[in-house]
C-alpha cells in the first residue's frame, strides 16, 4: 500500500499514538537509571526505556513522513505541547515506587505485545515493519514485568499491600488502551490496525490471570481517558518540561 503523505491523517495519528505512547512511558522509565532498587533492576529498566525510545523513533520519524511537513521523530518528541501529544493517560501517570512503576509497566506490556503482534498483518508495510521489530522487545518487557507483579503480589505482606495499591490507582486508567474512538474503528476498517475488541479481550484475559496468580484484587473502578485524544492529566507537562527543556533553551541545538 502507498500512504498519500498529505492526506491519510488516521494512519498519522497511529504513528502518534504508539510513537507518544513509547516516548512517554520510556521518559518516566528512565528516570530510575541510577535509583532502582538493586544493580541488575537498575539495568533493566534502563534497557527498557532505550528499548521503548527506540521504538518511538521509528513511530514518529514515520509520523513525520506521512504528516509532510518537514518534521522528524526530533520535532515531534521536543516542539510539541502537551495537546498535541496522543499517549494515554497510562503512561504519564507518576512513577510513585517500585511497586507502582512495575505494575504500570505491566498494564501497558499487557496491551503492548497483542496490539504490536496483530500491526504485523498491517496493510501498510512501514507499520508492519516496526511493528516486527519492535515485539520481540515488548515479549521480553511483558515476560519480565509479569513475573516481577506475580512474585511482589504474591509475595511479603509488605510487597502485596505495595502492588495492590499501584493496582487500585493505575487500573482506571488501564482500559483506554483498548477503548475504540472513530479514528480506531478506521483504521481497523481499512486494515492498517487490529479491530481494538480483539486487542481488549487477549488484554483482559492476559491481565485477570496475572492478577489472580499474584493474589491482587482488581478494583471495581470507571475507565479514565481522553490522552488519545489530546486531554491529559496535569502530570504530563511536568514530563515534557524535564524531557523538552534543553531543545527550548536552545533551539536547533546539536550535540
């Protein structure tokens, strides 16, 4: 399939979404390098969040293609605001404590593999292409966020009592992942993304089985939403003005 570059803004806001979505959450990821807990956590988060900034590089330097005006994967994550930004809520909910970042990681990873696995059938070859790049990486995140949530939820009655309240704060916000807006149901009418009911069910059920093993209760709790649409919560200016403010300080700078 051939993107008409000035023309096809559903696919555009694809790339945005998964490229914000990676770019967000490896920028509060990041932030643990040098504070994790112990050495080989400290490596691994670090490894994540330059694997989650790689990813955003492909997401929005080919957002930058389709959007036609000149703007790279650079432009895209330093000169925007925060409204022009499509990550969901998730993602730039604070990192709180291990406990809380872990179980954010996993909410997302949990969404992550199915959405990267089903973009490999994408009729558009680039979305293809990233995408098959980019879950081998998102199997291993899942892999190891997974086991960590089972082993703390199901662990010392300190550690449960630490993950079952990240559970209860970041759970609201776990269900805008799957939420299908009119940009969603067109791009999956056109075959460039999943149907997101396909993506909710294996999120779901992959999400319920950890949770159990790890002896958490899910909380009965409204879905919270609208960062894919450009309405985030007070948390993300915060995010953008630590992650943007060398590029403002000094525009066009080079290293």
């Amino acid at each position: 399939m051939t993107v008409d570059v000035k023309t096809d803004s559903a696919l555009f806001e694809l790339a945005l979404r998964m490229g914000d979505n990676t770019l967000i959450l490896g920028q509060q990821v990041s932030a643990w390098c040098g504070l994790a807990p112990i050495l080989e956590e400290d490596i691994a988060l670090a490894n994540t969040a330059l694997d989650l900034i790689g990813q955003t590089k492909l997401w929005l330097g080919f957002a930058g293609e389709i959007e036609g005006k000149g703007r790279g994967a650079d432009d895209l994550a330093f000169l925007r605001d925060a409204r022009a930004f499509r990550n969901v809520l998730l993602v730039e909910q604070p990192n709180g404590d291990f406990g809380q970042t872990l179980m954010r990681q996993y909410l997302f990873d949990a969404w992550h593999l199915p959405m990267l696995t089903a973009l490999k059938t994408s009729t558009e070859k680039r979305v293809a292409d990233i995408a098959e790049k980019s879950a081998k990486e998102a199997a291993y995140h899942l892999e190891r966020s997974e086991d960590l949530i089972i082993r703390l939820g199901d662990g010392s009655d300190e550690s449960h009592q630490r993950m079952q309240t990240a559970l209860d704060a970041l759970w609201p916000f776990a269900g805008e992942l799957t939420e299908a807006d009119e940009t969603d149901n067109e791009l999956a009418k056109r075959g460039l993304a999943p149907d997101l009911s396909g993506i909710k069910k294996q999120h779901e059920s992959r999400m319920r089985s950890a949770l159990k093993e790890a002896t958490l209760e899910i909380p009965d709790a409204a879905i919270r939403k609208g960062g894919k649409q450009g309405m985030h919560s007070e948390g993300l200016g915060y995010i953008l003005s630590d992650m943007q403010w060398l590029q403002r300080a000094y525009p066009g700078a080079k290293w």
